[in-house]
C-alpha cells in the first residue's frame, strides 16, 4: 500500500523499527512508556514494534523501574548477541582489526604492522600484502572470539585515501599518497577473504570513520555540526552536519598553505600534509639537524622528538604516582631544534583550522589519529590560538576546539559502525533478508547511481 507521500506500509514499519532501536541503543534500557515521548511514535505503535524486535531476539528485557503508583514497569535494550561488525583500520604504520557485539564491545582484535622501506615507502602499502594481512585478521578475530562468520551484519574497512564505487568492483580506493591507483579492495576482499558473499563491506575514508566514532559515542555527542580531524604518518578530515550522518570526507592536508612550498607526497607542493603529517614533522626535523632514533617506526620517532622537545622535569616520573623520583637523571635542556620544528607546525596547524573554521563554521573541531594524540597534549592550545587569529572572529568565537575521547581505536570503531548503521536503517534487517521493495529508500538512489 501506497500513502500520499510515495511512502509504503513497509516504509513506516521499517522506519518506526529504526527509531526504536535507535532510541534503545543511545539511551537505553528503556521502558515500553518512555519509548512513547522518545520516538514520538504511539504506545500501539511502541507496543507491536517491541513485539517484532523482542521475537527476533534483537531486543531483550534489562531489569524493571518502579512507576508512579502502577506496577514496575520492564526495561528494555538492544541485545548486544544478536549481530556483530568487524571494523578495520588500514592505517599507515599498521593494520588493526577488531570484532565487535552489536553494542560495539570487543571481542577479539589483532594488528598487523607494515613494515616500513625507507628506499621505498610506498611497498609497505603492496596491494597483495594489505589484503593479505585482512583476510588472516578477519579470520583471527572470527577464531579468537569463536563467533560464526553468519552472525556478522558486516566488514567496515577504514582507508587513506578517495573512495568511489562501481557497479562491477563495488568500492574502489584512489590512494594517491600511499601509490594506490583505483584499488578495487572490495572485488579484492571478496575473492580472498573466506566469508559468506551475503557479509557486506563498507569501505570508506578512514577520517570519516574516526568522525562517525566520535559523533556516536565521542566528543562530538550533542554538537549539531563539526569537523573532525585525523592526524597520522598524513593528515584527513571529516566534516559533519548531521549528528547521526556519515559525514563526508575532505582532502584536508592537501590544502595549500604555502605556495612552491615543500614537496608534498601526493605530488603537489605546499599542502599542509607536507608540514603537519608526521612523515613530513620528522623529516623537517632531521634536516634541521634532529636525531631521531635508528630504525624506530614514526610512532616512537615522534614519540622521541617530543621528549626531546620537552624534556621531563627534574626529579619527576610521569609515571608514578607522586610524581617523584629520587633516582631521575637531572633535567636536560629541551631541544631547540625540535622545538622549533614543533612551533612552526602549530601555526601551519592554526592556519589550516582557520581555513576549516572559516568554510564550514562547525560548532566543534576536534583532535584525533595516533600523532594528533600525541601532539595535541603538548601544543593544541597553541594551535587553537593561532586559528583565532587566523580566522574570521565571528566563527572564530563560536567554534570549540579540543581533543577526541575515543583514543587510538576510534577509527575501528568507525569502520564497524558503518555496517551498524546501515542495520538500523533497515529496521534491523540483514540486507540478504530483504526484498527490493523492503529496502530503504536511499538504497534504490545508490543502486542507480552505481549503475551509471
């Protein structure tokens, strides 16, 4: 049956299914009586929906709350073995896959470092060698956790890079700073990796994936709009304007702040990944005469320039504690070198807030990747300071800026909640359950598009 709207029957059940788990899942247990005024749906409609999800083991009872002169009233929640995701992180000094339940706990993770070939960096991102490294992580976590590979609602993959998608490979990574030109991972993926072909994978750009985590379950809970930025080996962004949208990814660090500037990986010269990435930070301080450790990976390289840079007070241990230790080496003089690189890098970092201030004025930017969290602790207030100076002072007052919560694994969490979404959106049907008429509407606009 056809309403007035275009909208079917089927279309309203689905989406009264999908505000209910969705009020569940964020704010819940719940009871039958605050799912009314929470979803704006009717107690009849509440009542035959909590139905539907209890019998098919998607919702369960959680306990019971004493009402107002009436009986308890039962308490419900999204049942967290009903599904699970696996998100990945194909990140650029390793690859981390984690298997999550439907309320994104883990359950089992495994990380496979990419070996680094100063002579040729771009062999640690060989095509064979990441998706080799995803089909025995996918298998690991699935062991690890004895879970059935049936019981997965999907694969979300995080990437460097473009993400465009075909008819015949599905999604297809243009990944011009890792040497990636038009990947097709998802093709890839399904003729590796060992899953039933009803198992789909949502592959995206690894900032959005960081930018979902932390719009879901992060720094960004409650704000209408932000942007949130990713730094790594490069530098990424997502911008959000939509709480529980996607968001969209934008090429970030490959603005350009300094014209004939330094020579960027991808190419060009003067983008901002050429002075804020950590590949670039480390580079620049070595050719001012830093001796970053031999053979380290960037991580502790980076770790090493800012020890360097800000060496620990006298007679303290960061680790302890009272913060005292007798037996510590006296303080040394800070590194001047490495704090000049590190002063410069604040204020090419606080210009290119201001760009990101100034076209999209969020409410919020905030801080994350395994270099932003390293680096944001020690300079981010300075950065921001910058960035007010940069940008046009309306926006400028108005925006926050400070660090994502969600740690080094924000991005994993991201890549699952892209199958995770895309299961509320059915009303908490697997995809292969579903008949053509039954999908969701925004289905049919990528089904055509794809197509052309």
């Amino acid at each position: 049956m056809t309403m007035r709207n275009g909208r079917t029957v089927r279309d309203l059940r689905r989406e009264n299914r999908t505000a209910v788990l969705q009020r569940l899942y964020f704010d819940g247990p719940l009871s039958r009586f605050s799912l009314g005024p929470a979803t704006g749906l009717s107690s009849g409609s509440v009542s035959n929906v909590v139905a539907e999800l209890v019998a098919e083991g998607l919702v369960e009872e959680a306990g019971s709350v004493d009402s107002a002169g009436g009986r308890p009233r039962t308490l419900l929640r999204v049942s967290p073995d009903s599904g699970c995701m696996i998100g990945v992180d194909v990140g650029e000094t390793r690859i981390r896959i984690e298997l999550f339940d439907l309320t994104l706990t883990e359950l089992a993770r495994t990380e496979r470092p990419l070996a680094v070939d100063s002579a040729n960096p771009h062999d640690r991102y060989e095509v064979g060698v990441v998706v080799g490294h995803l089909r025995e992580g996918i298998a690991e976590v699935l062991r690890l956790a004895e879970v059935p590979a049936e019981r997965l609602l999907g694969v979300g993959v995080g990437v460097p890079g473009i993400v465009a998608r075909t008819a015949e490979d599905g999604a297809v990574v243009h990944g011009q700073t890792i040497g990636w030109d038009a990947v097709p991972l998802e093709r890839l993926l399904r003729e590796s990796v060992e899953l039933p072909a009803s198992v789909p994978y949502w592959i995206d750009n690894g900032a959005k994936t960081l930018g979902q985590a932390e719009m879901w379950f992060g720094a960004g809970r409650g704000a209408r709009s932000a942007v949130v930025v990713l730094f790594g080996s490069g530098v990424g962004a997502c911008v959000v304007d939509d709480p529980m949208g996607p968001g969209r990814a934008i090429e970030w660090g490959h603005l350009t702040v300094r014209v004939r500037g330094r020579r960027c990986r991808c190419g060009a010269q003067g983008c901002l990944e050429a002075y804020a990435g950590a590949e670039a930070l480390l580079e620049r301080w070595r050719e001012a005469g830093g001796v970053p450790p031999a053979g380290a990976d960037e991580e502790t390289a980076l770790t090493a320039m800012l020890a360097a840079a800000y060496p620990a007070e006298p007679g303290t241990d960061p680790g302890s504690e009272s913060g005292a230790d007798p037996g510590a080496a006296p303080r040394t003089e800070p590194d001047a070198t490495a704090l000049a690189v590190l002063a410069e890098t604040a204020e090419y970092l606080g210009a290119g807030f201001a760009d990101l201030i100034n076209l999209f004025q969020p409410e919020r930017i905030l801080v994350g990747g395994w270099a932003g969290l390293q680096l944001g602790t020690r300079f981010l207030e300075t950065v921001s300071g910058y960035a007010k100076e940069y940008a046009l002072s309306y926006p400028a007052a108005r925006v926050a800026i400070g660090m994502g919560t969600l740690g080094p694994d924000a991005v994993t969490v991201g890549a699952a909640i892209l199958p995770l979404a895309d299961f509320f959106a059915r009303g908490g049907r697997r995809a292969e359950t579903e008949t053509v008429e039954e999908q969701p509407a925004w289905a049919s606009t990528v089904r055509d598009r794809e197509a052309h």
